[in-house]
C-alpha cells in the first residue's frame, strides 16, 4: 500500500459518506451547532438526578474565573467548612489570591533549584526541556497545598480579595514564565562558564526578589496580620484582630494535614496497587512534604470517599474533567455525550491505555459533597461541587455517574481515620518514583 493518500482513495472516502444517509444527517447537526451539542444525551438528567441520600450543608458557589486554581479552590471550599461549623456561620469564603501569591513565589524558587541541581543535563535533553515547559503552572497536587499552608496558613478573602491579574492568570503567569526561562539561562551559561554553586544561588536570590516584585503588582502584598470580622447565624458580631495566615489556620481550620493522604487510581501495568508513588522534580516548596500516592483498585477510592462523606466530611478528589461531561447542564456520565454515534465510530481505549497512550489524565480538582446510595449501599451517583460559578449545572453543582467515577476519577484526597487498617499499613511503604513526565505527575 502507497504511503501517501491518493486521489483514487480520496474518490473511495466520498462515496463511503455518500452511502451512509446518517452521515448527512451527522453533518447537518454539527456544521451547525458543534459537537458536544450535537452529541449530547438529554436522557442522561433523568439517571443523573441531583438528589442524594448523603448531602453536606457547604457555602455558596465560588469562581475560579480564568484561572487554572482549581485546586485551591477545591481545598478551601473544603477547609471553610470547618471555619463555618466552629463559628456558626452562614456563609464564608477563605483568600484564593494569598495561596496563590506564595505558591507562585515557591514554585519559582523550586523551578530555580530543579535547574541547579540539572546544571549537567545537555538544554536539549528531555528532563530540561520538560523543566522549562511549564516552570510556572496555574495547576497542583493536594500536597503542594498542604506545604503552603503549613508553611503560610491561609486568610479569608477580605484580607487579601481577589485582582484582576489572580481571576485571569494568564498575563502575569506569562511574563513570569519568561522570565523564569531568562532565569535559567542565565544559571546554566554562568555554570559553563565556571561560577560555582554557591555564586549561583547568590544570584537566584536577586531572580527570587524580581519575582517577588512581579507577584506584588498584580496580586497586592500579602498581609503579614489582619483583623477578622464577620456575623454569624445569630447575629452575633466577632472581632480577632493581629492575626496572621498561621495562627487564623491553626485557630479556626485546625487542621493536621498530615493526616490527609492521596489515593490514587492509575491502572497502568508500571504501577501495582497497594504501593505508593512519588513523582520527581514535583513541588513548590522545597523544604515542604513531597507528592506521594497509595495506588488502590477504584472501588477502594469510591468507599473511603463514601466513609468521609457519612463522617461529615467533604472530599477533595481530581479527574478528567473534559471528558463524557456537560459544562451547562453538569453532568458528569460516559453517555452524557455519544460522539461514538454521532460519528459512527468506536472509542475502545480503557483507562490504563487512556493513561498510557496521553488520551487521559488529571485535569481538574473539585469536592464531593454527597452521595447517592442505592437499597444495597452502593454508589450511583456523585454530588460535586464545581468551583466555576453559580450559572452552570445546578447552581453550580455537577452531578457524577458511579461509572464515570470509575472511568476518569484518578485521586481523593481521605482523612487516615477512613481508610483501613491494611492502607495506613501500605501508606507506610518507600515510594516508588515516577519520571517527572508521568501522566500521574499532571497538576490539577
């Protein structure tokens, strides 16, 4: 056979369409209307219904707008839950753009000392060349926020609101991104030419400061203490003044996050269950906890989740987002959208082969706030709250099928008091390191 297309083939293509009268039928819906719209299944809303047999009181709806924060988002919408419950509160909402702030400051210094500690590697090779990809990504893991909460705390959102530069990333993470590459070149050009290290760090301390800089102009100065104020349910006015991101933390969060641990589910042949796994040349700080999974069979993941939810407690998790799911109507179900008939093809891949051929990954962090049991305490379906406004699904909440959890949920985010006694066991085991490019080093 010809390696190239010939005209006789292009012939043979027409009339297999031409055959097919659903295939004008196909084209006249998605030429005008697209495909999503085209292929979507209304049916799914009757399945997927948003009622739960366990449901969480949370706050209201937030909005990442266009940044890639979700996973800050995700953890504060979980980590308000317990300011709310402590001080009777109605509503409340914690500071995105604080955490924001500091973990562009850390993650650039952790992209500057991944280049330090790679000065031997050649600038054409596949470890630099995946370091200077994206140094500065908007995405992270669970861990990574608990290192800037340990190290930061967090505050709410009137002492450090939102700019216009933290709701739309994009410019600021751009000229920054430029300058990091800047940065890097001229660490590596100073090591060719025989600066040693500690030269090189005396001047990753003046990149680290015009960094510094950067984030001030277009995210505000993080405040170093603040004055919390607020009323709660009963009208009751409470003042805490002199506070600072760690004490607000350790007083009304209160969390021990190292009692938080990611479960994750990556079905590919290199990775056996019941092992955990690290990622190299993953973090933002570089003092703080690295990245670390326990890899479990799916159905693990769907019970610790199920046991969280029943002890009153929601659950940080990461996915496919974009995958068989409805932005407008928020549903979340593998026949929410039938691009299969649309098009009269077959998408056979499963989830290990999605994974291993870089067709799925972990795109987006979101919460569970309930779950629907059936009459044999199972799962069927997921409440999730989304962190992209009040206007798409339901007010802003999406509902999951159980088996698009199965299909394209990677992590929950599980107190250790949930999980078994064999998994805290397991949790206890060296990782195994994965290559930084690993689908499950993706940042959500």
């Amino acid at each position: 056979m010809d390696k190239s297309i010939s005209f006789t083939q292009l012939e043979e293509f027409e009339k297999d369409f031409h055959r097919d009268p659903a295939k004008r039928v196909a084209q006249l819906a998605v030429t005008a209307n697209g495909v999503n719209q085209s292929a979507a299944d209304p049916f799914t809303l009757r399945r997927d219904r948003f009622q739960f047999s366990v449901e969480l009181k949370t706050g209201h709806i937030t909005n990442q707008k266009a940044s890639g924060r979700c996973w800050l988002f995700a953890a504060m919408n979980t980590m308000r839950m317990e300011v709310m419950k402590k001080l009777n509160l109605e509503d409340f909402e914690l500071s995105q753009n604080y955490l924001l702030f500091y973990d562009k400051l850390e993650k650039s210094n952790y992209f500057l000392e991944s280049i330090l500690e790679t000065l031997d590697e050649p600038t054409n090779g596949r470890l630099i060349a995946h370091l200077l990809t994206a140094p500065l990504n908007d995405g992270g893991q669970w861990d990574m926020l608990c290192n800037i909460v340990d190290k930061y705390g967090v505050v709410p959102k009137d002492a450090m609101p939102e700019t216009a530069c933290s709701s739309s990333t994009g410019e600021i993470t751009s000229y920054m991104t430029r300058r990091l590459r800047e940065f890097a070149c001229t660490l590596r050009e100073g090591y060719a030419q025989g600066r040693d290290i500690g030269q090189l760090r005396k001047m990753k301390e003046g990149m680290l400061c015009s960094i510094y800089n950067m984030l001030c102009i277009a995210l505000g100065n993080p405040p170093k203490t603040f004055a919390f104020e607020i009323r709660d349910k009963d009208n009751k006015f409470i003042r805490d003044t002199g506070l600072t991101g760690r004490s607000f933390y350790e007083k009304y969060v209160g969390w021990e996050l190292s009692d938080y641990v990611s479960l994750i589910n990556a079905t590919t042949k290199d990775k056996p269950f019941h092992r955990t796994f690290t990622v190299k040349l993953l973090g933002n700080v570089k003092e703080g906890r690295p990245v670390k999974y326990l890899n479990l069979p799916v159905e693990e993941l769907k019970q610790a989740a199920v046991r969280q939810l029943e002890g009153g407690s929601p659950v940080w998790f990461g996915c496919d987002v974009g995958k068989s799911s409805t932005r407008k109507t928020g549903i979340m179900d593998l026949e929410a959208l039938r691009p299969d008939q649309l098009f009269g093809v077959e998408f056979g891949m499963d989830k290990a082969q999605r994974l291993d051929y870089c067709d799925s990954l972990m795109t987006h962090a979101m919460v569970f706030q309930g779950v629907n049991l059936d009459e044999n305490g199972a799962p069927d379906r997921w409440k999730v709250e989304n962190s992209w406004g009040d206007e798409l699904g339901e007010k802003g909440y999406f509902v999951m099928s159980d088996n698009w959890f199965t299909e394209y949920t990677y992590q929950v985010v599980i107190h250790k008091k949930y999980l078994t006694d064999s998994q805290r066991a397991e949790l206890e085991q060296a990782p195994i390191e994965l290559e930084p490019w690993d689908p499950m080093g993706s940042l959500a």
